[in-house]
C-alpha cells in the first residue's frame, strides 16, 4: 500500500512518532537501543487493585478428631494498556478509539467454601470434606489492528463477557499404617463444575447474543507408598490422575461447537503421573545436610494450549486468543535439591532440574486450518540455582544478619508452542542471573526485621517468554526479562 506517490509521506504525517526511515531501518535501531527500550507510539499503563480475605476455624470434638472450616473471598480487577510488539509501527494495540475504550480491564470476584473432617483411628489417617467455590470474571478486551491510516481504516474490535464458574467437589484422603516403617496413602476427589458464558453490551459483534453452558465432571485420585527405610532416610513412590475444567473462549464466535468446529468451547484436560524419589537429612562428610531427589514420568490428553489464529470473523479481522485442545503431551524429568554446613556460618546448596517435554500428537484443526504442535513451549531442558549463605557473627542480643548469593540459570527454551512449524524463530537463549540478600532479623531482639535485596546484579540483558502472534498477524514478540532491580523490606511480626 506504500508503493503510491506520497503514501509513505502521508502515513508518517497521521503517526508522528513512526519510524521514518522504515521497519527494516528498525531493526538496526532496536538493536542500537537495546532490549529495554522501545519506541512504541501507545502509552503504558497498568493499575491493579486486589483485595483478599480468609478465615480458618478449628473445632476439635476429641484428641482424634476435628472439624475445620476454610471461607475464603476475594476481589480483583486489573487495567493494562501495554505494548504487544514494541515497535514504532501499529500492527495492534489495546485500545478501540472508535468506542473512546482503551486497556484491557479484567474484574474477578470469588468466594469459596470448604469444610473438613480430620481424625485418627489406631495407623489410620484421614481426611474427608466437602469444597465449593462460585465465581465471576468480567473481561474487556479493546483492540485495533493494522493502522495505516489514512492509507487504510484500521479495524476496530472489542469483546466484552462474563464467564461464571461454579464448582462443587468431595474428598476423602487415607494414610494407613502397614508396618512402624511403611505406610500406604489414597485419596478420591470428584469436581462438578458449570461454566455459563454471556456476551455483553460492549462486544463488537456478538452483543447479547444468546448465553452458553456447559457442565463437567471428572474425578481426580492418588495412591502412594512411603518408606521410612532409616532415621535419616525416607523414599515414597506415587501415581495420580487429575484433570483440568473445560470452558469457553469468551473472544472467539459464540458458538456451540469446538475451535476446530468453528466455535468457542474448550474441552477438559486430563493428566495422568507416577513419581518416586528420596529424601535424605543427616549427615555428609560429618556435617548437616539434606538430599532431595526425585524423577517423574506424566501423560497429558486433551492439552489445553492459548493460540491467536485467524479465524476470519464478523466484521473482518480479528486476532482473538483462543484455547484448544491438542491431543496428547508426554513429559519426564528429574529434580536433585542439596543443600550443606560446611560450617557454622556457612550453607551451601543448590537445585537442578531436567524436564523433556514432547507433543506426542500436536496436529488439530482451528477454524478450518491446519496447526502442528511443537516443541512444547516454555519448558527449558535445564534449569538450576547455586547459594551460599553466610550467618554474620553480631551477639544474640542482636539478632541474626545474614548474606545471601546466589546465580540461577536455565537452557534454552521456545515461547510458541509452535516453532517447528507456522512460528520459526521463537527461541530464546538461555541465561544465567545473580541475585543478591543482605538481611537483618530480629533486630535488637524486636520483632522487625529488614533485608536489603538485589535481582539480576550483573543487568543481564534476557528473555522468559513471548507472544506469538505468527498465525494471525505474521510477527512475534519475546518478553524481556527483569533488568536489575533492587530494594528493601521491613516487616514487624505482631
């Protein structure tokens, strides 16, 4: 569209702040400029309000048995307007200036309920109880995409729903006592859960259309052995199956049908594990130490995975992000934690992961299209952190001061679920972070205490994640991690 006379000219006249000598020129410029600054046209806001309340009561009847009761409310809402690419050049952008709205608002409120019964009879442990939770997320969503105006009218879109959540669920969890050293565990939960979806007013093209529900129900379980086998060393191995609800996407054409049908419900998740390990805590070399180990094999179906195609909707374009559900993931790993006291003053330790995860069927159908998953994204390969901790000698009428360093890293990973086939070029390199605490506990024998502490002392330039945007608008955009960041705390314990 710039090829004729005077587009380009007219273009940069309606975007001031564009980048006139172009989107390639751009490039070099970012890269001059680095990753922490940009020169998106749109503002940046984010406010954010959270408001949370609990409550536990205990009633015991007997020395084993007890009644507990959990209530729980709270309240959020959320007004983001950030920049989704980061470049001078609007491709989209959180806001409808056709409708005056700007900032994608989210308003959540919950209130739970759960009530247990806990007792002991001879080796027998349980638990039984009964959860209720009832909640309701308000969403808008403005957006605008490709503006080239006045080349092109760019398109405007909002969505605007409810989705209300109501979920009941029973439980009863046993531990019995085989031998003084051996001990068996079990546990069923069963979730009814109803999701209600309705359109509202300032929805775009799907205000008051007609409201959709839908019921699921699976259960979940757990059955384990654990081994005391000395004082010092414990092994357990387990299997669990869970799953996770179904729902709506509130963006996507109100329709009773799946993403691949053309519609917007997601189906539910489900996930099946089996899990063993040890945990050692005695002695090394003659000192204090603890050894944590563990490996794990999980089975996924029905993956639920946020994707942005385009499906070509009312109106024209329209990038929406919608839940599917790809068939099956495969994931297995292991995890080692260690920490030792070499000396009084002095702990070492660290903590490393490995996790492969695959798609073992990623092909599914969105509105009509093809899409083939993998690699699975957001999951690196290697992941670990390294500490040590110094006590400061300072008198025990002082309180406890103590230093803290530590360095954590991880490999490479993806941030598209989708790299290998419509997302090439969503890797992320790996990193590796120092972090620093200076903290003072207890001071002067009071019940405050204070740290001051520091993240990413080196100011690592790094990536965690991304938005892949390949399939809907032809571009990406990795997510910068945290600069260096620095600051202190005080807290009073009352």
């Amino acid at each position: 569209v710039f090829q004729f006379p005077g587009a380009w000219a007219a273009y940069l006249a309606a975007h001031p702040k564009a980048y006139a000598p172009g989107l390639i020129a751009y490039v070099a410029e970012q890269r001059r400029m680095g990753p922490y600054k940009t020169r998106h046209p749109g503002p940046a806001n984010h406010r954010g309000k959270d408001v949370m309340i609990s409550n536990t009561s205990e009633l015991e009847l007997s020395d084993t048995f007890k009644i507990r009761n959990i209530a729980g409310y709270s309240r959020t809402r959320t007004d983001s307007e950030q920049p989704q690419l980061g470049a001078p050049f609007v491709t989209i952008l959180t806001a409808n200036a056709a409708a005056g709205q700007s900032g994608n608002e989210l308003k959540v409120r919950s209130i739970s309920e759960e009530l247990q019964l806990q007792g002991e009879a001879g080796g027998l442990e349980y638990i039984a109880g009964f959860y209720m939770q009832r909640q309701r997320s308000d969403t808008l969503w403005p957006q605008t995409y490709f503006d080239l105006s006045p080349i092109l009218a760019p398109n405007y879109v909002t969505n605007n729903f409810r989705i209300r959540n109501s979920t009941n669920a029973l439980y009863a969890q046993a531990s019995y006592a085989l031998t003084d050293s051996l001990k068996v565990t079990a546990g069923l939960r069963y979730t009814w859960e109803k999701v209600r979806m309705t359109q509202l007013p300032l929805a775009t093209y799907t205000a008051n259309a007609p409201g959709q529900h839908k019921k699921f129900s699976d259960p979940s379980w757990e059955v384990g052995l654990e081994y005391q086998a000395t004082p010092e060393l414990f092994a357990y191995l387990k299997t669990r199956g869970s799953f996770r609800s179904g729902g709506f996407n509130g963006a996507a054409p109100p329709i009773n049908q799946t993403a691949t049908g053309g519609g917007n419900i997601f189906g539910s998740e489900h996930t099946q594990d089996i899990e063993g390990g040890l945990k050692y805590r005695g002695e090394l070399f003659g000192r204090p130490a603890t050894v944590n180990t563990a490996m794990f094999i999980q089975w996924i179906q029905d993956v639920q995975r946020v994707e942005f195609p385009d499906p070509d909707g009312p109106g024209g374009l329209a990038s929406i992000a919608v839940t599917a559900n790809v068939p099956s993931t495969r994931v297995w790993g292991g995890e080692i934690e260690v920490t030792l006291r070499p000396a009084d003053i002095l702990e070492i330790g660290g903590q490393a992961a490995y996790t492969n995860a695959t798609f073992t069927n990623g092909r599914i159908n969105l509105f009509g299209n093809p899409y083939s998953y993998g690699p699975v994204g957001d999951t690196p390969k290697f992941s670990g952190v390294a500490y040590a901790q110094f006590t400061l000698p300072v008198g025990e009428d002082a309180g406890e001061v103590s230093l803290r360093g530590e360095v954590y890293g991880q490999s490479a990973q993806y941030f598209s679920n989708a790299a290998g086939s419509i997302a090439p070029g969503t890797r992320l390199p790996g990193y590796a972070l120092v972090n620093g605490r200076l903290a003072w506990n207890d001071i002067q024998g009071s019940n405050i205490s204070a740290a001051l502490w520091g993240r990413n002392l080196t100011k690592k330039a790094y990536f965690t994640g991304g938005m892949t945007l390949a399939a809907a608008l032809g571009h990406n955009a990795a997510a910068v991690g945290e600069p260096r960041t620095y600051g202190v705390e005080v807290s009073v314990k009352f």
